[in-house]
C-alpha cells in the first residue's frame, strides 16, 4: 500500500519522443537535465532512446557522468560548466563539453591532455539570450582558438550551438533575429575554417514549430515529457507525470471553520474536509495555497487554505469520500483531472517547475509502461 506517489509512463516518454523524431530530418537529442524533469534521468533517457533519441543533454558535468554510470553511452552533451571542475573525467567518458568563453576552451584543452584525448567541444554564440555563450564581439577569437586547438590536436570542434528567447510565442520577432544572428555566427566560423559536423538552436518549441531552425540536431526538453511548451497547444504529446496521494483524514466540520495556518480559508457551510499527505516539502507549490486543483474522484476542488510542509486541506463540500480515496493533484488530463498546465495556471509559473519540483525523496517514483519498475 502506497501513501503518496509521482508515476511516470515510460511508454508515454518514448512515444513523444518518437512523435518528434518524425517531425524532423534532423537528430534528436533529448534533455534530461534537472532529473529528466522531475521524471527520472537514467528511465527517461532510456526511454527517450528507445524512442529515437541519439543525442541526450543535460546541463552538469555530474548528469553526465550519472548517466555514464548508468551505462548510457548514447552521446551526451553537458553545458553549464563553472571553473575548476573534473573536466578530464569527462573526456575520458566520451562527454562532449560547452565552451562560450577562452578561459572555458582552455580548460578544456587541459582536460584532454590530461585524458590523453582530444576533448569534443560545440562551441556556444549567444545569439540574442544574453545568458551563456559568446557575444558577436567575442566570437571570432573563441572561434579562431578553438581552430587552432582542433589543428593541433587538442580538441575536436563537433557543433556550435545556441538558445532561443522565446520560441514558445510562435512569430514572436526575436526568431527572426536570433536565427539570422545564429547564421552570421556560423559564417564566421566557416570563414575561419571551422565547418562543425552538428548545428543546433531548437528546443521543444521550435522543434515543434520552426522547422527552418532545425538545422542537424534538435534539443526538445520539456516536449520530451509531454508537456508543451506553448500555452494552449498539445501537438499530440502524452504527459508522462502523475502526482498523487492517498487521502489521510476525513471530517465533518461546521460553517465558519478555519482551515490551516493563518485560517486563510473558512469554510461558508458544513462541508468534508479531506487531508491529503503532500506539502511543500514533496514538491506542492506553497503559492498553491487557496489555489491549487485536486481531483478526487468524480470531483474537482481547490486546496484549502496553505500548502504546509507535508500535508494539504481540500474542502470537497457534500461529495462523499472516505480515507484511502485517491486526490490526483495533476496527471494525463483524462477524465477531467487537473494538469501540470493547469497548476501552471494557477500559481501564474510555467509548466516546466510544476514537474521539476517532484523529486522528493518522500514520495517514491513509479515507472510504468513496457520498461517500468
């Protein structure tokens, strides 16, 4: 018997993935940063391969090398790579490293001398995000360093790369400009004798929508797990992420009843409340307080009053439930029940940190599908 539990539908993961890979004639690489996304980074990735994937991505060097541990040996591409780390147990595990930055480049040339191989680097242009990557200004000496490295040996230049701003608004005016930007970019580059094998700009919203920006590789995140990146749109994804719990307490209680901390919710009749163990602490956003959609059977209510560390308050009014009912805060969207969008909606967030926060230790995964455990 289960008190509270995040199930994630490894065949729902594949399927996506696969409905992206045959949107496109590029390759696919899936991110599975952040824990795949709240889902699991060594199952989804399997998974994401099965479905298509020949690229995975994340975002540290330690992903990278979970992965490996795992023994994953798809290629992965790790990028956001601070000072002073182990960069040489990358290369030696066959881990294409991010360089926006001289300083970057040299450690990575470092790196693979200290591996005794040639460190594969995608060489970053910020074309508009103004996070990472090189600017224009920059551009032509980390490029022209990075030619005389691959010259000599000391690393191999696979792709240059970048990141969009606001691909998940259609037609919005940066695509233009960051797509022209990333083609200047690549100009530069060819001018200085640096032609790279992979070019790649896409994430999930414009894999799914700018097929122009497709170049040779895609990078959809969030699509992977089958959320969408544009508000309002599907695009055929399955959502792969269930949270819910198993009701814990339930009580008759009169009108004008306080519910939680700071009685910030009082009941306007006699209604049943129910307690549900999940709170802050398992992944509830505490702005979910007074806000939050859950399903209990038939029904549909809002969390009453705040989200407390481990535990949530619904007032499901005359609706007849019994402990050991099961509240579904989001999951698939069948049957009417609420959805990661949904909450999204709700606490005014994206989609992306609604999934990402479910990665207590508290509350178990379940895999389920043909590969789940």
């Amino acid at each position: 018997m289960w008190q509270a539990e995040v199930r994630v539908d490894l065949d729902a993961i594949r399927a996506n993935v696969a409905r992206l890979r045959a949107g496109t004639d590029a390759a696919v690489m899936a991110v599975v940063k952040g824990d795949g996304y709240g889902h699991g980074m060594v199952p989804a990735a399997r998974a994401a391969i099965k479905g298509g994937a020949t690229w995975l991505g994340v975002c540290t060097l330690d992903e990278a090398l979970g992965l490996r541990r795992a023994g994953i040996t798809t290629p992965v591409l790790a990028w956001l790579l601070a000072p002073g780390l182990p960069l040489h147990e990358g290369v030696a595990h066959d881990i294409d490293l991010s360089a926006a930055s001289l300083g970057q480049l040299d450690e990575m040339i470092k790196a693979g001398q200290q591996a005794r191989k040639p460190t594969r680097v995608h060489l970053k242009i910020d074309t508009g995000l103004s996070r990472g990557g090189a600017t224009a200004d920059d551009w032509p000496a980390l490029v022209e360093a990075a030619a005389k490295a691959q010259a000599d040996g000391a690393i191999e230049i696979v792709g240059i790369w970048s990141h969009f701003v606001y691909a998940d608004a259609p037609g919005h005016e940066t695509i233009d400009h960051q797509l022209d930007a990333y083609r200047d970019a690549l100009a530069v580059a060819e001018r200085l004798g640096v032609r790279p094998r992979l070019r790649h700009i896409a994430n999930s919203a414009a894999t799914l929508t700018r097929p122009d920006a497709h170049f040779d590789l895609v990078r959809p995140g969030i699509a992977v797990y089958g959320l969408s990146p544009v508000p309002g749109e599907q695009y055929g994804l399955r959502r792969a992420m269930t949270a819910r719990a198993r009701i814990m307490l339930v009580k008759r209680v009169p009108a004008g009843t306080g519910v939680s901390y700071g009685h910030t919710y009082t009941t306007t009749r006699e209604t049943t409340l129910a307690v549900v163990p999940l709170g802050y602490a398992d992944g509830v956003p505490r702005h979910a307080s007074n806000v939050g959609p859950v399903a209990i059977g038939a029904g549909r209510h809002t969390i009453a009053g705040r989200v407390c560390m481990d535990q949530i308050v619904v007032d499901v009014g005359d609706q007849p439930v019994a402990p050991g009912d099961v509240a579904t805060l989001f999951g698939s969207g069948d049957g009417g029940a609420p959805t990661a969008d949904d909450w999204a909606a709700a606490i005014d967030t994206i989609n992306y940190e609604i999934v990402t926060r479910f990665g207590s230790s508290r509350v178990p995964r379940v895999y389920e599908g043909e590969d789940g455990e």
